[in-house]
C-alpha cells in the first residue's frame, strides 16, 4: 500500500504530467480540493448501478459529500445512493476535467468504502468543510441532512499526456495507479 507522500512522488516522477495549467504534477490532493463536481457511483444489493453527480469536499484524508437541499425525487433518507452505500459500501467518485483540447484531459478515480453519517463530530467538521468549499451551502439548513464519507482504498489518475509506468489499453493516455489506506 502506498502512502500519500510515495503517491506524490510518483506523480513527480512522470505519471501525470500536464494538466490545467500543469497544476496536476505532484498535486493530487490539490486537484482534489479545487474540483467543484465528481461523479458518485454506487451499486445495490441487486446488482443495480447508479451514479449522480456529487459536490464533495476533500477533508482530513477523506472525501465527503452531503445530501443537500437540492430537487430529490425521493426523502433524503430513502435516496437510491444511501440504500446502496448501506447494502454495497464499497463506492466510487470520479473527478475529471474536460477541454476541447484533448491533450489537456484528465480524471482521477477514488474507490473506496462509503458510510452514511448523521450526526457527530466528523459529522459537523464535514459540513463546515463543505460550507467552506461551496458558498451555496452556507444558505441551506444541512444539519440532519446525511453526510456520505468516503475512506480512500485506492486511487487511479489518467491524463492525456505524459509518461506513464504502464500504457493504457490501446495505447491511448496514461494511467497510474496508486494504492493505500487514504491519501494523506
């Protein structure tokens, strides 16, 4: 399992390069923390997949994301994703960036385990995390409202350009890939 500082240096050493403005080059959890949205996605007891778009915050070596006030189909608690996380724990979020300058794409992809919090001390510094990160949550009443951490099991990044330990399917991009408890 590698440790956040054996991540870093890989990325240093030419696993990803490039970037928006080159700011992906050794600056994984940076990425983390400046990335307004990622993709959550989760699967059942049934097999049944799902993914939604996530606001998140990177806090402490986790990430977070909280069920906010937003337009659901259905009451906070009876959310597809939160029945999932507590059948299935085991989730995954991708953060990306696009341009139409292919050369400049990216994404990084964190699996990990999910657990749903409601209450609690990491509880409320993941709300303030979150109301620091996003200035439209400092206006909605999220207390009550679940909190999804994710634990860190594993991290795999991609960009377009720059070296790569190991080529990607087909050729196209390079991927790294780093394990370990969490990022930090």
């Amino acid at each position: 399992m590698l440790t956040h500082a054996e991540v870093a240096d890989a990325l240093v050493e030419g696993w990803l390069t490039g970037g928006p403005s080159g700011s992906m080059k050794g600056d994984l959890e940076g990425l983390l923390r400046r990335a307004r949205i990622a993709r959550l996605a989760t699967v059942g007891a049934d097999g049944g997949a799902r993914i939604v778009p996530a606001c998140f915050v990177y806090h402490d070596g986790r990430l977070y994301s909280v069920v906010d006030e937003k337009p659901k189909r259905a009451a906070p608690e009876s959310l597809a994703r939160l029945r999932h996380i507590r059948s299935q724990p085991r989730v995954c979020l991708l953060v990306d960036h696009y341009e139409e300058d292919w050369s400049r794409l990216w994404w990084v992809m964190v699996l990990g385990k999910a657990e749903v919090l409601v209450e609690g001390e990491e509880y409320g510094a993941a709300l303030g995390a979150l109301r620091e990160k996003y200035p439209q949550y400092r206006r909605m009443a999220l207390e009550g409202r679940p909190v999804i951490r994710i634990t860190v099991e594993r991290v795999r990044v991609w960009s377009a350009s720059g070296p790569s330990p190991s080529p990607s399917p087909k050729g196209r991009g390079k991927a790294g890939r780093a394990d370990g408890p969490s990022l930090r």
